[in-house]
C-alpha cells in the first residue's frame, strides 16, 4: 500500500489532494507549477513598474509617471487572478518576496533614477521575456488546461498592450524601434537615451 510519504505530489508542501474535475492530481499540480512562476514574474513586474513609477525623471516625467499606475492596478489583478487559479487547482500560491527572488530566472532590474526613455527602453526588454515566458506556459497546457489557457491568453494581450504603450515612446516615425534587438535592460536604456538625443 502506498503512502501520502511515497507518492512525491501529494507529499510536496502547499499541494493538496485534490484538483480541478477533468484533470489528474499530478496534471494540476504542474499546471499549478507553471503558475507559481507566472506568478513570481507577474508580482515582480508590479513590483518593478511602481519602482520606474518612482524613479522616472525628464521632460516626459508626467506621462509617463502616470502611464505606469493603470498597468501597476492591471498587473496586480492579474496577480490576484493566477493565485486564485493555482488554489482553484489544489495548491498553495507562493506570493512572498522569498518565493519570487528564491525561484526567479532573471536579474533584478538594472536601473535605478534614469531618464523616461532609458527606463522605458529597460522595461520594453522586462516586457519582452515575460511575455515570451507567458506565451511558453500557454502553449505547454494549451491541450491539458482551457481554463488556464484562457487565463494567460486574456493576460497575454494586456501585456502586449501595455508594452506597445512602451515602445510607442521608443519608435521613430518610420516605425523603427530604436531598442530593436536587445536583450539587456542596460543596453536598451543607453540606446533609447541615444535614440531620444539624451
């Protein structure tokens, strides 16, 4: 006979025994793992936009100051929202800053009081691997999971919303992004301060 001790899901801390109709325990417990690090990217981009919201100084301060608050509230429901699905599904969300730093595969934003442009420039680069991140989670439950697809899909778009707010700053009038091909938030804030004659 087999033991809560020796089956490895049931065992893992924060994971019940219990899912969502439909799926097995172990397809919600690693649907629920792919979450926690959509989770963990999800709190760490709000985190970050408050932390540009601060820090973001030039002549375009105000506009962009406030362009960053709706997509702070957008990205905490979002939040809101995968913990409540992780849950949904018979584990225990992680939202602590131990959990998104312990667990995280990317760096701390690089940048501290910058121009609008540098800053924007960096979080173009901070949109581009979460969105990308999101999209791979998408597609790895897209057969297994339609709730959650969903989910990511209707967080997706925003994120591409929002970080089409971002480069609509960093483009010139041919259409031309002025970070195009960079992968460090240091890189893209020096070309798009470069960009904007800073």
């Amino acid at each position: 006979m087999t033991t809560d001790e020796d089956n490895p899901i049931t065992s893992r801390p924060g994971t019940g025994s219990y899912t969502v109709p439909g799926l097995s325990l172990e397809e919600g417990t690693k649907i629920a793992e792919l979450l926690q690090d959509r989770l963990n990217a999800l709190n760490d981009l709000a985190l970050t936009l408050k932390h540009v919201h601060w820090n973001v100084v030039g002549p375009h301060f105000i506009a962009v100051h406030e362009m960053l608050d709706p997509q702070v509230e957008e990205v905490r429901a979002w939040v809101d929202e995968t913990a409540e699905r992780i849950a949904t599904l018979g584990v225990s969300p992680l939202g602590t800053p131990g959990e998104i730093v312990k667990n995280r595969s990317w760096s701390d934003y690089s940048l501290e009081r910058a121009t609008t442009n540098e800053h924007l420039g960096a979080l173009n680069v901070v949109y581009d691997g979460l969105i990308a991140e999101h999209r791979t989670a998408q597609r790895a439950i897209a057969d297994v999971d339609p709730v959650t697809e969903d989910m990511l899909i209707g967080q997706i778009k925003g994120l591409e919303l929002f970080q089409w707010f971002i480069r609509a700053h960093l483009q010139n009038t041919q259409g031309e992004l002025a970070t195009a091909g960079t992968r460090s938030e240091d890189t893209a804030a020096q070309r798009a301060a470069e960009a904007a004659g800073e």
